[in-house]
C-alpha cells in the first residue's frame, strides 16, 4: 500500500494568507505533512498510486489550536458551569490538590478525549500534576504544550480575598515544571512539547515571576498564564505593585512574543496596546467568561494589532462553541455587527493559534509542507443546508457532532466519529466513577442526591 494518502471531493477551507477555498479540492499527506493542495482531478493525476479517501460531502479544515486546557477539571463539568466563578479557588469541590495524580489522570484522559473528538489537533494545556496530564494527552494522540500550575500563593485563600505567598511552594512547582520540561519536550518527534506555566500575576508573586522567565529562556520554551482574569487579581497586584496586571508582566519579563495570555477580561487603560506592542498573544475565552458575565475587549485587541486566539478552559473543549461565543460576545462587546465575521474567528482557531506557538510554518493551515493536522465535516446535515458559504454555515449552525474524522500527523485518530487511539467507553466509564467518588469522598454530594443547590 502507498505511503501517499489523497484525501478528495472535499471543499478544502485552507485558512492561508489569501483564504483561499478550494471546491472539488484534495490534499496529498505524505508521512506527517501535506504534500501538495489542489482540485481532486490534478492531484489524482499527479498521485496515481496514492491510497484514496473520499471526502465527498465533506469539509476538509485544519486542526484546531486549542490555546487555554485544564482538562482535569471536566471533574466539575455541570456544576462549576454554576458556581459563578473559577472552581480552582475551592477545596470543599474535587480538584486541584484535594485530587490525586491518579485521579488527574483519570479525568485528563475524558478531557483530551473529548477535545479530540470535538476537533483540536494540538491544545495548551495547565494544571496540577502535569506528569499526570501529559501522559494522559501523549496516550490520547494529541499534540500538546504542556505546563506544570506554578503559583506560591495558596488559592484556597483568594477565594476569600487573602493572599499568603510561600516560597517553598513556590520553588516545587517551579522545580516541577522543569522536570516536565526535561522529561517531556520533544516527545514523538515534537508532539509534544512544554511552557513554562505561572498560573497568574497575583498567585506567583514578583520573584516567582521572575524565576519562571529565566526557566522559560534557559530551557528555550514559551510561557502560559492567567491574566486581568478578575477584578480581584487586579486589585491584588495594583496593591502589591502600584501597576496594572499587564504592566506587572512587563516589569517582571514574562510578556513577551512567546506568551499565551488567557483571558484578559479586566484590562487597564493602555492595557490592550501594551499587549498588542508586546506580542504576546491573547487566548480569549468566550463562553466560559461569558458564563461569569465577562467579556474580554477583543474588538479593540484586534484593532490595535493585537495576536488574538481561542480556548476553551475548563469545561466543555468545544471549539465551534467557542468561535460561535466569539462572534456574538464580540459584536456586544463592540455594539457592531461588523466587526467580527465567521473567517476571522475561524483563523483565530487555527492560525492564530499556531503563531502563538511559533509554529505558524508547520500548523494552522493547510499548505504543502505542513504537518497534516486535519478535520473533515459532514456537511449533509439539515442544519447546515443549504450550504452557501460554508465557512459561516459551520459557525454558525455547526455541531461538534459534525466533526467525521481527525487526522494528526498523517495518521487517523477519529474515524467516522470513533476516536481511534484508547477504547472511549473505558474512559467514559472511568472518568464517571472517579468524578462520583471524588464528589461523594469531597464535596459530601452524590448525583443521587439531586442537584446541588446551593451546597457547593
């Protein structure tokens, strides 16, 4: 059998410097990478022995770029949707330290499972017991930049508006970041790889930020964080430094052009041309600041030049939800219809992506010499037709469910919805009965007690 696949008849939405579409398209995967693009009919002349798929009635895209992943803490998943705020600040609820890296594990493999069925090829992800995760997203066949939660603060307190720095705290997570990054990056040729994660500029305090920089540049990573995620981080770092979220970055080094910046909902004055002169990118997180009633000012980001992505944090990795959330909070936040269409936010999960990592040359689009990180959408269904622009068609009345097959690297991981790489009823089944156990042994609450009210 040929090493040479063609996958053909598809529209092929290639997200390149032109936009370009290509109907009745195809794209050649040698190996790993994109071998050439182009109408079905060329590419089958000039690829005659290649193996064939149709992708008739199909959207062929590239992969989403998942820029902001706590997997672990789909622990949660129906009840912090509720609760009005980030869970991670909680110890009466199953996550963060009150969990085990077994339980991690556990929950990390339903997490990157489901963000690989829903269609991101490559995520960002942060959280506690990050050997525990980065095993769990290597055995899920994602590619992943992954971080150890690096913070000296204690989170249980800023619930409570209490920060209590330790600098022993501190010094272990950093020092297991570091592992991480001696351990894991470069896996599989470059699947995956590491950051350098502080969690927020008030939860690692000044030094620690400082620390967390020069790891970044000794080990030649980039860096993750929480930023103007609240108006309680931004008070505690304007009393402990006298400067805004963003400006306390730029004081301590952190922001830079190899910076993912998540949320950016509370932003300063001069805020937003700070980050855009910086180029460090911005991962807004539409639905789930949307569900604590925030929206980040991407308009002005964007118009000021700013590297804008998308995530999906903590909760449902759903990347069509979250373009659809960036189209309408975006256009609120603006009050202009305009501002914003369904092909801008399309790159901001794809290419935009992929330049906050500095792999714009290899991720991103679908462009010969790339690596073949691809989806192909059904668009048969009745809520897509009928299919005029199919850009728009997708983002506005797509469906995860929508998503057919995902290729990563030239090799298939979700055929015909089936994700191909672990048995996805033994994880479902696993996630279920440690997600029962950590709320029963934790949080006093069962699901046969019926909803949680007002407990958690």
């Amino acid at each position: 059998m040929s090493d040479l696949t063609l996958l053909t008849h598809a529209t092929v939405i290639t997200v390149d410097e032109r936009r370009t579409v290509i109907q009745d398209g195809a794209v050649a995967v040698e190996g790993r990478r994109i071998a050439a693009v182009g109408k079905t009919a060329d590419l089958r002349r000039q690829y005659p022995g290649a193996t064939e798929v149709d992708a008739s009635g199909q959207m062929l895209l590239p992969g989403f770029v998942n820029l902001h992943v706590h997997c672990a803490i789909g622990v949660t998943r129906g009840i912090g949707d509720d609760m009005g705020g980030a869970p991670i600040y909680r110890r009466d609820i199953p996550q963060g330290v009150v969990m085990s890296p077994d339980d991690t594990y556990v929950m990390s493999r339903l997490g990157a499972m489901q963000a690989l069925a829903f269609g991101s090829t490559t995520i960002v992800e942060n959280y506690i017991h990050a050997q525990s995760n980065v095993r769990a997203l290597a055995e899920i066949g994602l590619r992943a930049v992954v971080s150890e939660r690096v913070h000296d603060a204690d989170l249980f307190s800023v619930r409570h508006g209490a920060y209590t720095y330790d600098t022993e705290r501190g010094e272990r997570l950093l020092a297991a970041n570091a592992r991480l990054i001696e351990d894991w990056h470069g896996y599989d040729e470059g699947r995956i790889t590491c950051h350098v994660g502080p969690h927020g500029p008030d939860t690692a305090s000044p030094e620690l930020l400082r620390r967390a920089r020069v790891l970044a540049d000794e080990a030649g990573v980039g860096m993750f964080t929480h930023l103007a995620q609240s108006a309680g981080e931004v008070a505690q770092v304007r009393a402990l430094t006298g400067r805004s979220s963003v400006q306390h970055l730029a004081d301590t080094g952190v922001l830079g052009p190899d910076l993912i910046a998540g949320h950016c909902a509370f932003l300063d004055d001069g805020d937003a041309a700070l980050l855009a002169e910086s180029g460090a990118t911005v991962c807004q997180l539409p639905a789930v600041n949307a569900k604590s009633g925030w929206i980040a000012p991407v308009a002005e980001l964007r118009r000021l030049g700013a590297r804008v992505g998308l995530g999906t944090d903590n909760m449902v990795h759903d990347m069509l939800e979250q373009m659809r959330f960036a189209v309408c909070v975006n256009r609120i936040s603006d009050g202009n219809a305009d501002s914003i269409k369904a092909m801008d936010v399309l790159e901001m999960a794809t290419i935009q992506g992929a330049r906050a990592l500095g792999r714009e040359h290899e991720l991103g689009s679908i462009e010969p010499g790339k690596l073949a990180d691809l989806l192909l959408v059904d668009l048969d269904g009745p809520h897509l037709a009928p299919v005029l622009d199919p850009v728009a068609s997708l983002l506005f009345a797509g469906q995860s469910a929508d998503i057919h097959s995902v290729m990563i690297g030239g090799d298939f991981v979700v055929r015909d919805r089936q994700v191909l790489t672990v048995d996805p009823v033994a994880v479902l089944h696993d996630a279920q009965k440690r997600a029962e156990r950590l709320w029963t042994d934790i949080a006093g609450w069962a699901p046969a007690d019926g909803p949680t009210g007002c407990r958690c």
